[in-house]
C-alpha cells in the first residue's frame, strides 16, 4: 500500500486521527466514550464542529440513541452532520438515520503521498497563496462565510483561537488573483499524516487551478514539517474527482448524513 503502510494504518490515519483535526476553544464540548465521538458547538449553528464522528450502537437502542441525540441538536438549533464509515454500527445504521429524516452524502476517504503529489502539481504563478494571519484573517473569514454560504462570525471566532494556538496544529491559507481573495483552505497536522479540511473557490473563480493552488501549498507546508502522507475525506461530486486526477487514491467510501 501507499508508503509502505497497510490499509487499516491509512484508514487509522483518514478516518480516527482526523477525528481529532480541531484546536478546542471555549464552547466546544467534546463528548467521547466507548463507540462514540461527538461535538457539540453552539456557537456554530450552520455546521461546522457539530457531528457525530463515531457511533456503534447495539440495535435495540439504535433508534432511541438517533432521536435523542437529533433532539439534541433541534432544541440548540443546530445544523449538525453523521458519518456512517466501516467501524460503524448497526450494519444499517445509514438506513436508521434516513428513516429519521436525514440525507446522506457520498464521501470519498482518500490518501496520496505528499512528495508524488507535490512532484506532478502545476500551479499557476498567478494565483497566490498565503497563510492566514492577523492582517488577512478578514479575507479568510470572508470567502470562508460567502463559499459555504454561513455566519462568519463563529468563523472570526475560531480563527482568532487558531492564530494563537502555539502547537501549530493547523495550517490555514488564503488564495488570491489579483490581489482578490477567492478561496481558502485549511489543513490539520498530526504525528505521522497531514488531513486536508475544508477548501473553497468563490463560484465566479472556480475552473481556474484555485483549489490546486490551495492544495498545493497545504501540501507543502506538511513536507516541511517533515510528512510524507496526506488524507482526506471529500465529497464524491466535487472535490473527489479533483483529488483523484492529482493522484490520490480512494481507500474506502462513507456516508455523510444531515438535514437538506
């Protein structure tokens, strides 16, 4: 497999550790126990650090844990996301969700290797890209809030926690042409794997190598820290096929359940 690591050590890597690719702030409530990984942000009531992660449940209590944690979310008028991957349970857990109203979305769980990815990615130089910081964080939030169509003052919020996380545990930049902001993309770093998050093109620049651009310097920024393997999980009618053409392979399908 892909440098040298088995599949169950790349899905460890894609599908547990990027459970993990946020910095906590005030307001996040992690909620772990056996068979189950969730958030819970009030803050940011259109998505965003509010999901279900992990869920294994007996069938007896599936239906009653499903409604119960919806409600949950309802009552603080929350926009909140399910995945369904292979460690999940019961076998149909996906059609207990939709039974309650949810609608899932196919989401490719990806790997490359970051130098053969980097090797074979033609950039325009006209597209520039840099970290965010304290003078561009409002170029940031802006084509953040205006590309996934939401709020952006949780947005501000999270970024500014992020400029002073001193772990360097993300890696977030701004893409620009012309000197116009027009997509954004962030990055999560742990031990052994780089976890690409989030990237978005403004709809009038999209088609014009932006989000290679982003991809690029995400990339990057890993091989410097001195990692080798990059993951996502991405969205099956979108950013898949365009990951999938820069030489990332697909290691495992899931679904995505939400409201619509």
């Amino acid at each position: 497999m892909l440098l040298g690591l088995s599949r169950e050590e790349l899905l460890h890597e894609a599908l547990v550790r990027s459970r993990e690719s946020f910095v906590p702030f005030a307001g996040l409530r992690v909620v772990r126990r056996p068979g189950w990984a969730q958030l819970v942000t009030p803050l940011f009531r259109q998505g965003g650090f509010n999901e279900v992660a992990l869920a294994r449940l007996e069938p007896a209590e599936a239906d009653a844990v499903i409604a119960a944690t919806i409600e949950e979310y309802d009552a603080l008028g929350i926009r909140f996301r399910w995945a369904v991957g292979p460690d999940s349970a019961p076998p149909d857990l996906g059609a207990r969700l939709a039974a309650h109203g949810l609608v899932g979305e196919r989401t490719v769980v990806m790997a490359a290797a970051i130098d053969e990815v980097l090797a074979a990615l033609a950039v325009d130089p006209a597209i520039r890209v840099e970290a965010v910081h304290a003078g561009n964080l409002e170029a940031f939030v802006a084509v953040s809030a205006a590309g996934w169509g939401c709020d952006p003052e949780p947005l501000r919020v999270y970024q500014r926690v992020l400029l002073d996380d001193a772990g360097g545990r993300t890696y977030n930049c701004v893409a620009y042409i012309d000197d116009e902001p027009v997509g954004v993309g962030n990055l999560a770093l742990f031990e052994r794997s780089a976890y690409l998050i989030g990237g978005v093109v403004l709809p009038a620049y999209r088609g014009r190598g932006v989000y290679r651009a982003l991809t690029a310097a995400r990339l990057r920024h890993g091989a410097d820290r001195g990692l080798r393997l990059v993951t996502t999980q991405a969205r099956a009618a979108s950013s898949a096929p365009i990951l999938a053409r820069l030489g990332f392979v697909a290691l495992t399908e899931i679904e995505v359940y939400s409201r619509r």
